[in-house]
C-alpha cells in the first residue's frame, strides 16, 4: 500500500494519505536551531541541545501519538466549523477534506483543503537567525464572501528535559509568560539567557499565553475551547505552563488569498521585535527558502549519479545524503525515538557519520573530528558518549547549566570513564574518518594542528591518532584477537560481487518498500535502524528513521564501493563493483574544487575490473588533483585488461 511519492524534481516526498500507521518526519533547520516535525506538524524544536535548551515541548510515546506540535486552525466565523491546516489535531474526516504534507529539504509544507477553503502551512528555519518561520496562505475558493479566523498554538517547554518531565512543584513556578506589542515572551526565570518569543506579521485580535486557558478544561489540542469560542481569553501568568496563541481575523472575497506569517524565535522580546522586522513579510520567507535551496543545491551537485536503478539515484542523490547530513548536524540526539534525554555526541555513531560526507559538508565534518579529538584521552581510547562542550577551550569559561532544584553538579573528572566502559572500536573510526577529510579536501596541514586531551596534555592530530592505533594494539588477548572490551562494532560483512552486493542493497532500499508501507510502517525516504527479522510477529517492520548511521553506511558504500568513486590522497580512484547487467553509468564529482564528468562503460558485463582510464581524451594510469575551478572528462572503460585477456588465453 501507498502513503505518498517520490517527487524528484522538486526533491520532495508527497504524502497523499495521511493516516499513516506511524510517524515520518522530518528535519527542519540546518545549523543551530532545529525543529523535527512530523507529517502532521506535530513535534518539537530546539536550539544546539534538545536537552538542555529545548524551546517547545514533545511528550513521546504518547497517546494521542506525536503531541503537541506546530499548529495553525483555522475557524469559520459563521459556522463556526474549525479544522487545522495539517491532519492533527482536529483530524477531520479524509472524505470531508483533503490533506496533503511534502517534506523537503530542511523545510516541510502542509496542506488542507476543506469547505472550499485551500490553506497552506511552509515550516523552517532561517539561515541567519535562530527563528522558524510558519508561512501559512489562505484561499477562498467559494463563490460568497468568508469570514474566517486564523489561530497559532505552540506548547513552551521548561528549556530542560528533566523539569519538563519530573519535579514539577518546581518546574510549574520557574518561568513566566507575557504579551505586550503583539509578542508572546516565555522568561524562564532561572536561566540568565531563557527566553523565547512567538510573533506575527499583523496585530493579535485575542492572544493566550498560557496551554490550560487556550486548550481548556477536559480539552486537547483537538478541540481547544479558544478556538472553538472564537476568540482568546488574553492569559499571562508568572508560573505555569505557557503557549504561543496568536488570533486574526479575516474577511476573504471569492477568490482572494492572503498570506500571514508567524515567527517563534530565540530571544527576549525586543530581540523579537527586530526579527520581526527582518522576517515578518512574504518577501524575507521567500529568500530563506532560496537560501535554503542554495545550501543544498550546494551540497547535493557534489556527487549527482545516473545509473539505470532508479532507486539509488533517488535515495544517493537526494534523501541518503539528506539522512548523513541530518546525522552530523545534529548528531543522534533529536527524534521522536532519541528525544533529547541522552545528548552529546557518541564516539563512534559521530566517527563514522564524519566519514560520510566530508565532500557536502567539510566544515561540520571537521568541526565534528576536532570535537572528538578532545574527546581523547592520553591512553588512546575515546569517551563513548560526552558533551563537546566540556572540553571546548570557548565554552570552559561559560556558566552551566543550573537547575532550580538543587541537584550536585558532577565534576568533570567525574566525566572521564576508564576502560571498564571502553569499546574498543569506538577510537579507531575516527582515524578512518580523519584519513577521509584530508583524502576529500587535501587538508594535509591538519595532521599537525594541536588539541588537547580529555584527561590533560595535548598533542597534534596525528600524535592523537598513533596514541589510538597504539592502545587498540595493546588491547589484545594471548591468542592475537582483539579485545572487544565494553562493546565493539563488529558486525561488518564483505559481500563480493556487484550482483549480492545490489541484491543486498535493493533489500534494505526503503525506496522499493514504498508499495508495502503497510508492512515497513515507516518512512521510504529514509534508512533505519531496525527491520524486524522473519522470526519476529512484525517481520518486515522498521523502526528508528533518520538518527541511524545506516543512512550514512549506506550512502559511503554505494558511492565509494558499488559506484566505486573513491577519493585518494593525490589520485581520485574510480573502480566500481556492479551488476553484470548494466551497460554502465555516468556521473558528476566535485573533488578538491575541480568538477569530473564521469562515464563509465560496461561493454563486456563484468562485474568489477576497469581496463581503460580517459582523462580529457587522452589515456592515463591514474585521475590526479586538478586544478580547482576546472571541469574535466573521465572515461572509464571496465573490462578485463590486455595481461588478463592473455592469461586467460
């Protein structure tokens, strides 16, 4: 059964039906502020730390499923019939009206047409400024004047995951909302830097700032008493749990449409009201989202593949990709499974997800790798799960964190394990993923930069790497095998041939599972971690999208190994593994800041084996750097070479 499609032109997935059996989501924000938002605009946002600095609440594993969230209702005002933009909450019946959500590229949009009213929600984040921006539009596609209200709802967290989950004759008293100027501020009394605003582009008819006046009594986000009044009740309070409710009225003609715009933005209100002055027009959301589309126009055209499996080209030139990036942005720490409870950065998921895309994004990349590297300690063994914060030399000199409730604050030393909880693989990725950077962008240089170690001292990037090499050379039994220690990652396999390799390939390929969505559950677009096995009573069922390194795993091998585009250290290495069917393939590859047009030709049906390398025509050994801003042809021949033929003879 289909939920949706792939619309590959707009980079897109299309979700037609929204009663899907559970959540996909999606990711909005690409730098510090970050909202994971579901197909029915339920979830939550952040900024840096989902745990420490959560900006509106998420209650998981709950029913119902995937609240609160980022909602807009809209209510007719004669009617007085209401609806929300996306499915939930109001949820009203799929053959009254039709509801449609396409996720894309850090940016999701929700539709709704219902009671000839066509209405639009576009969520995300701006590059420049930690604000998301809902982008809602409003057409009147009946014949008769309407009129209508437009209502906003957000549901303010405590910052912290704990007084939002625990202790709450503490947390219920800890911050304050108010309304003065059209913004909403949320003051969290005891962080010095607590605050949130939510605005809009016009002037409120009614506001609420606090979730029990807006919802109600006996009430949920499915039928608040606010909007089914009609108007809101204008609370504030000095403690107590706070909300983003913003009211408008509206008077639409047949045919008219109107845009409104509401900013939910890091700060105190006067920060508030100039970013409401930079964003609070059709004009400024207009050029975030092509900000956005640059970013990752950017980032996707540094490898773009036409191979005659339209399920790779897909999922590598677009979502596989969008899943890496997502992992080292904002490492494992956010969804709707990893809510925020467990942050830091774990040693090898953030190793391995370095090495996935140092050519899309070398500066996070290499901000990642260094943050690991201090992550170190002397004997040569990584912490497994650590904030980067505490060994950052800019961040040592900051205030922490501090709860009201008086809670012992852990000593840093406290902070360092030994090797009782040391898995002894978790180091050695990250001189995989160091090799990687400097293979992808020639950064030789940095094999000398100096950091320092967890546990004290420094050494250069390549002392940090020998001291690895050394303790898992250490780490060994008397009969030569590697300790496995706490735990390790060993579950890797050589598959051999082009032909299981793709086998392999098209069966975890959550692109070929888009027919059976009532079986996988889970999003096509994206890799997870778990797929129930046959022996299970959900065989088939897969779990935990996004925040899994088999988007990652996946996109390195099909590249690097099936398509066999392989970076080296003065040489771009091109020796692809595939099925024997194919005639060949052709791709783009940005590498070093030159461009290589590369066809490769399969005019024997091997497998595996190049006999002939083009560069620009003329015949050569091997791809070396070229010039940065040059473009290039490279035409590579598979086949068996002239000494093989002979010794075959």
């Amino acid at each position: 059964m289909q939920y949706g499609h792939f619309d590959n032109e707009n980079r897109e997935y299309v979700i037609d039906r929204v009663d899907l059996p559970t959540s996909w989501t999606n990711y909005i924000g690409v730098k510090d502020m970050c909202a994971v938002l579901n197909h029915t605009a339920g979830g939550y946002i952040f900024y840096k730390s989902p745990e420490y600095h959560r900006i509106t609440r998420f209650r998981p594993n709950g029913v119902p499923m995937d609240r609160p969230g980022h909602y807009v209702y809209l209510r007719d005002d004669e009617s007085g019939d209401y609806w929300s933009v996306s499915w939930q909450p109001v949820g009203k019946p799929l053959d009254q009206a039709k509801y449609t959500c396409r996720h894309g590229m850090s940016y999701s949009v929700y539709e709704c047409d219902y009671s000839d009213i066509f209405a639009s929600q576009k969520m995300s984040v701006a590059m420049d400024d930690p604000v998301e921006i809902w982008d809602v539009r409003i057409k009147n596609n009946s014949d008769r004047t309407r009129k209508l209200s437009v209502f906003s709802y957000l549901e303010f967290s405590f910052h912290q995951i704990a007084m939002d989950n625990q202790n709450f004759q503490m947390s219920m008293y800890a911050s304050g909302s108010s309304y003065e100027d059209g913004i909403i501020e949320c003051d969290l009394f005891y962080e010095e830097f607590g605050y949130q605003f939510f605005t809009a582009d016009f002037t409120p008819d009614s506001y609420d700032c606090l979730r029990d006046k807006f919802i109600g009594s006996y009430r949920t986000e499915d039928n608040p008493i606010g909007v089914e009044n009609g108007h809101l009740s204008g609370s504030s309070e000095l403690g107590n749990n706070h909300c983003g409710a913003l009211h408008k009225q509206l008077v639409l003609k047949p045919g008219e449409e109107v845009r409104v715009i509401f900013l939910l933005g890091e700060g105190t209100r006067e920060n508030g009201k100039k970013i409401r002055a930079k964003y609070a027009n059709g004009p400024a959301a207009d050029h975030v989202y092509e900000q956005l589309k640059v970013c990752w126009d950017k980032k996707i055209n540094r490898l773009q593949i036409h191979t005659p499996d339209e399920g790779m080209n897909t999922l590598i030139n677009t979502w596989t990709l969008y899943q890496a990036e997502v992992n080292i942005m904002f490492s494992r720490f956010a969804s709707f499974i990893e809510v925020g409870g467990r942050t830091g950065l774990g040693y090898r998921d953030t190793s391995q997800g370095s090495m996935t895309v140092p050519h899309s994004n070398p500066e996070k990349c290499r901000q990642r790798i260094v943050e690991l590297l201090r992550g170190l300690v002397k004997e040569g063994y990584g912490l497994h799960l650590f904030q980067p914060e505490w060994f950052d030399p800019e961040e040592k000199g900051k205030k922490p964190f501090k709860s009201p409730t008086v809670v012992p604050t852990p000593k840093l030393d406290d902070m360092i394990h030994g090797i009782e909880d040391t898995c002894s693989d978790d180091a050695l990725w990250l001189v995989a993923s160091i090799n990687e950077y400097i293979k992808e962008t020639g950064e030789f240089s940095f094999l000398d930069e100096i950091y320092t170690y967890a546990d004290g001292g420094e050494g250069s990037v390549y002392e940090h790497m020998k001291r690895i090499l050394d303790f898992s050379c250490r780490q060994v039994g008397e009969d030569g095998i590697c300790k496995g220690l706490r735990a390790d990652w060993n579950d890797c396999l050589n598959l051999g041939g082009g032909e299981s390799a793709m086998e392999f390939y098209h069966a975890l390929c959550p692109y070929y599972q888009n027919d059976k969505i009532e079986i996988r559950e889970a999003e096509p677009y994206s890799y997870c971690q778990f797929v129930v096995g046959k022996d299970h009573t959900a065989f088939g069922r897969a779990r935990h999208p996004f925040m899994t390194g088999t988007g990652g795993w996946a996109y390195y091998s099909a590249t690097h190994y099936m398509l066999g585009i392989r970076p080296g250290m003065d040489a771009l290495e091109i020796d692809p593994c595939i099925p024997k069917g194919w005639d060949g393939f052709t791709l783009t590859r940005q590498w070093r800041g030159a461009q290589y047009d590369i066809t490769v030709e399969n005019p024997e049906h091997v497998s595996k084996g190049v006999c002939q390398i083009f560069l620009d025509g003329a015949l050569t050994e091997k791809i070396p750097v070229q010039e940065a801003g040059s473009t290039h042809k490279v035409r590579i021949v598979m086949g068996s070479t002239q000494d093989e033929k002979e010794e075959a003879k």
